[in-house]
C-alpha cells in the first residue's frame, strides 16, 4: 500500500461521511490524475434522485469534464467500497488506469467479489485493481450507517 493511497483514501471516506450525514449510503470517491484531485463525490441517489449517481459515476463524470476527454488512462479512482456492475463498467468505458477501494462488497462487487469486470480479458479495457485500502475503517462506516437505519425502521 502506497502512503498515497490512504492519503486519498482518506480524502474519499471524508466524501462518504458526507453521503452519510445526508441519508445516503455512505460511499465516497476521489478521482486523481497528474497528482492532482480532478474530483470528489459521493453517493446521491437519494438526494438527486438518480439511480446512477453513485460516487463513482458521478466522480468520472466530473473528471471528464473538467480535463476535457473521456479517456481517463493516467487516473486513479479512491472509493472507499468496491464498486458495482454499473460503476464497474463505467471505469472501463471510461479507460480508467487504477482502482483503489477500501473493503469490499460480497453482496454486489464487480471488481473481485462477485464479478471481475475490470480484469475480464473479453472486455477492451483493463484496470489495474487495489483494494484493501483503510478496509476496516471503510467497512465500519458502512456497518454503523446500516445499523442506525435498522434501528429507526424498527424503532
């Protein structure tokens, strides 16, 4: 692990408190290219509402415009959980050079867990994955954010 890789991380989970804070499911995401942070997001689908504004989404679409291509080779994505089939799909359309995410996602994973989108040889693109980054910490946001719904939907 990169000591800029939790640097970022650190940066994403800072998003995905703010997902939380508002209802959302607490997922962030920092988009990096050139050593610079192109853009940070993070989940809105409830607040927007948008079934595709997920972190990721919203973060390479951000990313892209304000480098002005889609082709995003030389940037790196921090989310701080493992991105889904739709998310997933986008980082290779997009071209994306690296993925790093937190804790993973058996659930609904295409990077690793459930599917390997972004390593399928069949696909025209492939991006180089690290997970694992501030696991525990990013998993713990999620599991307190789950908690406290179940405790206002049975109490």
């Amino acid at each position: 692990m990169e000591k800029d890789d939790i640097f970022y991380m650190r940066m994403a989970i800072e998003e995905a408190e703010k997902a939380a804070a508002r209802g959302e499911v607490p997922v962030g995401a920092v988009l990096v290219a050139g050593g610079e942070v192109i853009a940070r997001s993070h989940n809105r689908k409830e607040t927007a509402p948008d079934p595709t504004a997920h972190a990721e989404i919203i973060a390479l679409r951000e990313a892209a415009r304000r480098l002005g291509r889609w082709r995003l080779t030389d940037a790196a994505l921090y989310v701080t959980k493992e991105p889904c089939v739709m998310c997933s799909g986008a980082m290779v359309n997009a071209r994306l050079g690296r993925l790093v995410y937190g804790c993973a996602d058996a659930k609904g994973g295409a990077a690793e867990s459930l599917y390997n989108i972004l390593s399928d040889g069949r696909l025209n693109h492939r991006v180089e994955v690290s997970s694992g980054v501030l696991e525990e910490e990013n998993r713990q946001i999620l599991k307190r954010f789950f908690e406290q719904k179940r405790v206002k939907i049975d109490g």
